[in-house]
C-alpha cells in the first residue's frame, strides 16, 4: 500500500518554515496587529511573524497566478472578439473542523486586497449552504451535521455557478454559529469579485465521492486554486475541546444560543462532551469525508502545536 508520504512526496514540493518564508521577495506586510486581532478565530494565537513567514509568500504566490490567469483571459477575449469577461478567480480553503480555515481564509482575503490587480475579494463560508436545522431534524441528519449530506448541494452548485458565469449580484445564505442554523431574511450578496474566496469542510470533493452520480457538478468543478490546511487528528480533538470551553463561556452564554445549556457545565463535562461530538460526529467526518480529498489540493499548509505552520507543500 502506497504511503501518504509517498504520495505526497511525488505530488508536492515541500517546504520547511523558513525556506518557504524566503520566498516572500520582500512582499510589504499590511496587516496591523489590530488588524489581526480583527481576523483571529477562536483559541489561535496567530502572530505577525505567522503572517510573514506563511501568509505573504502564499499571498505573493497567489498574486502571480491570478494576474497570469487574467492575462490569458484577455488573451482569449480578444482571439474570440468579445468583451472581457466578468469570471473571478475562485479559490477554495478546505480543512477539518477546528484546524483555523476560517482565520486562513480571512487573512488570504485581508491580503490579497492589497494587490492593485485584483483589489475586490469576496469570502463566502459554506456554512450557509447546511440544511436549515428544521430540515435537519425531519431528515433525521442532526448528528451527521458537517457530512456531505447535510449541505444543500444543489444551492451551493448554483452559487459557485453563477458567481463564476460573472452574473452581476448573487446570493449566497448567511449562518449563525449562535442559532446553529442559517439567518432568516439577510443574504450575502457576491457582486462580480475579482477573487472568490470559498472556506468549508468539503470544498475539495469531487464525483469520484459520490458514486450515485458522478454526472453532476461538484464545487471543486469552479475552482481555480485549492487550499487544505492539514493536523494531526490528535491536535486537532484537543483544538476542538479547547475551543469548545471557549464558546462555554461566550458564545454558549448567551440565551439565544442553541447551546446555551451547556453554558453551565464543569471543565470535566465540557471536555466529556466535546471529546465525544469529536469521537461520534467530527472525528468519522474528518477520517470518511474531509482528509481522502487532501491530495488534491494545490497547497497544503501543515500546521503543528500552538497552530503554528511548520511546512508547506505546493503541488508540483
């Protein structure tokens, strides 16, 4: 049986920390620490050295693509006769729960912006695509919340279609982590960005996950770049426990939560809880679903203790 390793030793270049913050070529950092303050998820500890040595050479790398992809596409309008197109570049953060996708995604997109090339970035979670919790409870798929077949697929599909057709303004449904269920009446709208930032669980699936039929199109189908951010599933239970206790006291505290009941819990049966949602729900996604589609991201970002990036492998 081939290895992981193996495998991603004949599909990637792999980078230690500090080679691949070499290749930052002097790339100005723009983010503040208030700034970053703004971006950090919950239990990161995310610093500006982080940002350097990570970040801007995935910004700079990132750059270069979408302004080569923009030439081409100027290319090809004026070989056809027609008027440039409106088609973002999208590019898609996929990861386990817990592993800081979202606070990747939100300084990818900070950055990013900074570049005069393509200044409109738009970051879009798929969060919103989840089945409203009523939906989840009639099809008795509340406890399988995250797997493929709790998400809307067709929604997401028709989204990720129209964004990249350049339609002019569309919706995207927006989630509440509060309600634990999508935000009745307030829609995201995506108008024409030059960057489509798109951050979720299975954002890399493609028809070879869904045997019943592979005719259909996937979200991967849309995207140009594709990013996993990587952990041990060791870390990444012990991440999730600790930010379990830190939605205990915050988010959970409030009444309007769906988890307010778990507001009152010890530090021992918060950490019950967590580590069994991990071992019956978030673990089997991680092993069934999210980490198979690994290798076929573009980059992956390997993450090790404190959430800190200690390689980084780049599709050859």
């Amino acid at each position: 049986m081939t290895s992981k390793n193996s495998i991603q030793k004949a599909l990637y270049l792999a980078f230690e920390r500090l080679q691949w913050s070499e290749l930052r070529n002097s790339v100005p950092l723009t983010l503040s620490e208030q700034d970053l303050e703004n971006l950090r998820g919950i239990n990161e500890k995310i610093s500006l050295s982080e940002v350097t040595d990570i970040y801007l050479p995935l910004s700079r790398l990132l750059n270069l693509i979408v302004k080569a992809k923009q030439q081409r596409g100027l290319v090809v309008d004026e070989f056809l006769g027609q008027k440039p197109s409106n088609s973002p570049y999208i590019i898609s953060i996929a990861g386990s729960v817990a592993v800081g996708k979202s606070t990747t995604a939100r300084i990818l997109q900070a950055l990013l912006r900074h570049w005069p090339e393509h200044s409109k970035v738009e970051l879009v979670t798929t969060d919103g695509f989840l089945y409203p919790l009523a939906d989840l409870k009639r099809k008795g798929l509340l406890q399988r919340k995250g797997f493929p077949e709790s998400y809307d697929m067709k929604m997401l599909v028709e989204f990720i279609s129209a964004v990249k057709s350049g339609r002019p303004h569309v919706k995207a449904p927006i989630y509440s982590h509060v309600t634990y269920d999508r935000v009745k009446n307030q829609q995201q709208i995506v108008s024409q960005p030059d960057i489509l930032i798109l951050e979720g669980l299975n954002v890399l699936q493609t028809g070879l996950d869904s045997p019943v039929d592979t005719r259909r199109p996937f979200v991967s189908d849309f995207v140009d770049f594709s990013i996993y951010v990587d952990a041990e599933e060791p870390l990444l239970k012990q991440w999730y426990k600790e930010r379990f206790l830190q939605f205990r006291s915050g988010a959970f505290s409030d009444k309007k939560s769906y988890f307010h009941h778990y507001s009152t819990l010890t530090d021992d049966e918060a950490n019950t809880i967590a580590a069994n949602i991990w071992d019956t729900i978030n673990g089997p996604n991680l092993q069934l679903n999210i980490q198979p589609t690994r290798e076929r991201a573009h980059l992956i970002l390997k993450k090790g203790q404190d959430h800190l990036m200690s390689h980084v492998l780049m599709r050859k």
